[in-house]
C-alpha cells in the first residue's frame, strides 16, 4: 500500500468522527509516520500509534503558548499486520479513534472498560 493510500485511509477515519468530537479537538495535528522512533516506542512492542500532548482534562488556565497535540499513526506496524484490505482500514480506523480518545482524556483503563483496547 502506498503512503497516500494509508493516509486518506486516516482521513477518512477523522471525517467519521461525530461532530461532538470534531467539536471538543483542539490544538491538534495528525501525522503518518513510517514507523515510531525508540522514544515512541521504548519496548518495541511494535505501536500502533500514539498520541502526544496534553488531553483536554488536563489542560488548565494557563494553557496557552504550546505547541498542536499530535496523534501519530504508525505505517509499518499496521502493513506488519498481514491483514485484508478492509480489515486494515478497520484497524485503521480504531487506531486512530483510540489516539483522539486520548486527546479527550480517555485513559487507557476508560478505554478497556468500553471495550476499545
């Protein structure tokens, strides 16, 4: 797959978002990158994505000045996958709705709980 492929698959997947998310992002840009670097992924445990920044629950009165949040969504590990066509833009998709998860303030545990782990 061709990164332009991969990346109007992610776009695609940030046009489904409900308006009451699109709503709530702010100060946020969303990258592909090939793959995560050893800070991204100190374990290698092969990431999909990540996001980085400060979730909207943690910003207080005094966030002004910093740079976009970023939701990196990995390349290689999601081609590693082996998976059809259509289940890598499910993958996709989940990958990326769990990244902007974490920019709302939903945790990892939150994120279990609903079942999106």
């Amino acid at each position: 797959m061709r990164r332009s492929q991969f990346e109007r698959i992610v776009d695609e997947a940030l046009e489904s978002l409900p308006q009451w998310v699109v709503d709530a992002v702010n100060n946020l840009h969303v990258v592909v990158e090939p793959w995560p670097t050893r800070e991204q992924d100190p374990d290698g445990e092969g990431i999909l994505g990540i996001y980085e920044g400060v979730s909207l629950l943690e910003r207080g009165v005094d966030y002004s000045g910093y740079l976009p949040d970023r939701i990196v969504v990995f390349m290689g590990p999601h081609l590693d996958l082996g998976l059809s066509k259509a289940d890598l833009k499910a993958e996709i998709r989940t990958t990326v709705l769990h990244e902007v998860a974490h920019h709302l303030g939903i945790d990892d545990e939150r994120l279990t709980e609903l079942g999106w782990d």
